[in-house]
C-alpha cells in the first residue's frame, strides 16, 4: 500500500514548543534546536539567542506540570538560588523567563555532555583524569557548602564538561536552607560520600554498590561492602576507603582529600585533550626531576 501522507498527523499535533519562542520582557527571539534530553520536570533543549547566536541549554517546563503553588514555588526557588552562583565549576544560570505555555530556564550550554558521557565511553579513566575532574567537582562542592549549600544530587551526570574541559556541577536538586547543613540528615559528609562513589566509579568502572538485586545494593551501602580491585594503585585504595566510611564523621573532609597523598603524589594535568572523552589520553607529566 502507498505510504499513508503524514500530514493529517502534522495537523494535529500541537507543537509543545514553537520553534521560535519570544522573551516578552526583552523582545529577545530564541530558535528552538535540538532535544537535550529530559530532567526532572522539563524538556530540555539547545535555544539560539536569534539576535547574537549564542546558545543555551534551556529547561523548558510546561506551565502545566507547575499548576499547583508548591511546584511552582520549588521552581521559583530553584531559580533564585541558581542565580545567586557564580563559581567557575558550577554550571552557568544565564536568564528565564515564562509565557503562557512554559517557563524557560535559560543555563551555560556544555556541548561535551557530562562525565557520564565520558564514563560510558571509556569505561574507566587514568588517576590524572580523575585528579583533574576531582579537583574541580571539589572546588564546586567547597562553593556550595560555603554558602551553605548542600548538592545531595552529586552523580557523574550532573558534572557537565563545559567549553575548554571544565567540569561543570549542575545544580537539579540541592538543599540549600542553612539549618539543613546542621541537621543530623544531610551534612556535607554526605556530598562527600556521592563523591567517593564518583571517584570510585571513574577508577573501576562501575559503582561500588552496584548489585543485582535492589534490597541486595542496600544492604551493601548500609554495611558499606564493596571490593576494592587491585587494578587500583595503593593511593586511591587508600583515598576511596579514607571517603567511603560509615560513619560521617570519620570521612575525609574536601579539604583532607585535597592534601591527601592521592593528590600531593600525584600529577594533575591542567587540562585534557579533547581525545580524552575517548581514549586514554597522553598526558607528559613534569620529570621528576
Ligand atoms: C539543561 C539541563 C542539563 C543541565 O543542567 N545543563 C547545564 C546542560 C548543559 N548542556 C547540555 N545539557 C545540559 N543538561 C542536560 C539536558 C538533558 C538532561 C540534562
């Protein structure tokens, strides 16, 4: 049979978002591009500022999903605080605004994805690379927790590599009420602890409680058992057991890790060939000497 035109679908299918959307306020244009993915409550994007060409990954959220006042309080929240940062490491919040249909939330554009990209791709990464992205996701957390933010969200694919390699931490679900940081719940400790679990991932190329069986990976954080391969050299075993104990208080601090032995006996490079994100990368560290 003939191929059926699909036009009479066209027809019907309400675009969720026009291809040009207009910033009322500024009379600015944006050009919708391509679809980024999903996150939490929204679609989102790469947008084209149409007045200069710059690009943005933008969280496009249906006012719809945001009917009800807590939601969209907690989106309100989430803006203000985002705007109020300004860290190298931290992703970018650049502008919003709303219309009828959506709010869009306007942040930094990181072509090169996020460390999950990476990881999937190269499956496990060399000490200098994970010095490297280390020493910046810490940076971040360092920002935050001085502001008396908690990220409670850290993951390989929340780090988003921005232009020239920088990591970037996004911000999808912090804490960010002062009292929170004193509550047994959440301390710092904890953003520590996801961190272990990043550099243990980077290093060996699955997470440290990975299991078959859900109860199963609990019982395993809980008693915190995992292996510790002898692919690893001493450092990080001793770096990754240093950050990965039970109790909160007997965790590195991100100040401890940064004078740990990981670090002071070990090359970091200053940055990464854009090779990286696929092979291992040859990197000429300074000569002993
Ligand atoms: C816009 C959301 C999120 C993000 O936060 N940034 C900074 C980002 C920056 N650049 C590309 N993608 C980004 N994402 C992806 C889009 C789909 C899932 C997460």
């Amino acid at each position: 049979a003939a191929a059926k035109p699909n036009r009479s679908k066209s027809e019907h299918v309400k675009p969720e978002i026009a291809q040009v959307v207009v910033d009322a306020k500024t009379g600015r244009s944006y050009c919708k591009g391509k679809l980024l993915g999903k996150g939490g409550f929204a679609r989102c994007y790469e947008m084209t500022d149409l007045a200069n060409n710059k690009m943005y990954a933008v969280k496009v959220i249906p006012q719809s999903r945001v009917s009800k006042p807590h939601q969209r309080e907690k989106i309100i929240n989430e803006i203000e605080l985002h705007k109020s940062l300004q860290h190298k490491h931290v992703v970018k919040f650049s502008h919003h605004f709303e219309d009828q249909d959506n709010i869009y939330i306007f942040l930094e554009l990181c072509s090169r994805k996020s460390l999950a990209h990476i990881w999937k791709a190269r499956h496990t990464l060399t000490d200098p690379e994970v010095r490297y992205y280390l020493k910046q996701i810490i940076s971040s957390l360092k920002y935050l927790h001085n502001k008396g933010i908690l990220h409670r969200d850290l993951k390989l694919g929340i780090v988003f590599i921005g232009r020239f390699w920088a990591g970037k931490v996004s911000l999808h679900a912090v804490f960010f009420t002062p009292e929170v940081l004193n509550r047994q719940g959440h301390g710092t400790e904890s953003d520590v602890w996801s961190l272990g679990c990043v550099v243990y991932t980077l290093l060996c190329g699955n997470p440290p409680f990975e299991t078959l069986d859900l109860k199963e990976t609990y019982k395993c954080i809980k008693e915190v058992r995992y292996s510790l391969p002898p692919s690893l050299t001493p450092s990080a075993q001793k770096l990754i057991s240093a950050i990965l104990q039970k109790n909160p208080s007997d965790r590195l601090t991100l100040d401890q890790i940064l004078a740990h032995e990981y670090f002071t006996k070990g090359f970091t490079p200053e940055k990464l060939p854009p090779s990286s994100c696929v092979m291992v990368p040859e990197l000429n560290p300074p000569s002993p000497a």
